[in-house]
C-alpha cells in the first residue's frame, strides 16, 4: 500500500516522502492518525504541486540546519549521573537530558530527533545522532560524570 507521509515518522520516512508500508499499518494507525494520506492519483499530483512550490523555503531551512549542524559539532555536553563504586550508573541517561543540555547552550532541538545509539552504561565520553533534516545528521559529543 503506498502512502504519502503528512509528518516526520522516525524509521519510516519524511513528511512528503511516498513510502509503501502494510495495509494493516497504513488503514488501521497512520490514515486515522492523520500521519499519512493514501497516494492516489489526485493526491500525488498535491503532493508535486507542494514540493515545487515549497523548495525555496525548504533550501532555507537546510542552510540553517546545516549552520546549527557545524556549531554542535564543536560542543561537548556535560551530563550527571548517579554512578555506583563499581563505576556502573544508575538509571540511564536519556534523550530528554541531551535535550535539556542542549537548551542550556542555546539549542532548542526536540528530544525525538536525538537518539543515542550506544548504550551508556558509566562515565565516560559518547556520542548522540541528532537529526536536524532529511538531509543534516550530526553527532553531538556528552561526557557522563559522577553527581
């Protein structure tokens, strides 16, 4: 079943992006959801119509994820965490904590486009994938330390 995406779904695809998923999925969680319209006909003609009227304004918002990509690449986050004697933490450090890191050096990014694809298990230096666009990927250093 094709499908044209109306927002950003993490592991599927793009707002505007024509993807082919399930039946099941598509008519029984992402139509009644208001995710995703069904790829008639009159509706990718829509679609073409949107995406050549909103390239200019999309090549904007590249360039600034592209800049915001560049400045976070040059910081490195502090984050605190209980850690027991054996140097193990407790808990987990989660995307919300980047996020709120993040916000204090002057980032506002949503915490669903961050994911940590290591597990942090102790101190130390790691990295997160922030997704900025489609197209800008970056990672964003944080250094786990003792509370």
């Amino acid at each position: 079943m094709e499908i044209i995406l109306k927002t950003d779904i993490k592991g599927l695809g793009y707002k505007n992006d024509l993807v082919e998923v399930k039946p099941g999925y598509g008519r029984n969680y992402l139509i009644p959801q208001g995710y995703a319209v069904l790829a008639t006909s009159s509706n990718k003609k829509i679609l073409a119509e949107n995406i050549k009227q909103a390239a200019h304004k999309a090549e904007k918002i590249k360039t600034e994820a592209e800049t915001t990509a560049s400045q976070l690449a040059d910081v490195t986050l502090e984050i605190k965490a209980k850690i027991g004697e054996s140097g193990k933490i407790f808990g987990k450090v989660t995307t919300l904590q980047i996020a709120d890191a993040l916000a204090a050096k002057g980032f506002e990014i949503d915490r669903k486009k961050i994911s940590i694809n290591t597990p942090v298990d102790g101190a130390g230096e790691f990295a997160a994938e922030v997704d900025l666009h489609r197209e800008v990927k970056t990672d964003v250093k944080f250094v786990v330390v003792a509370e």
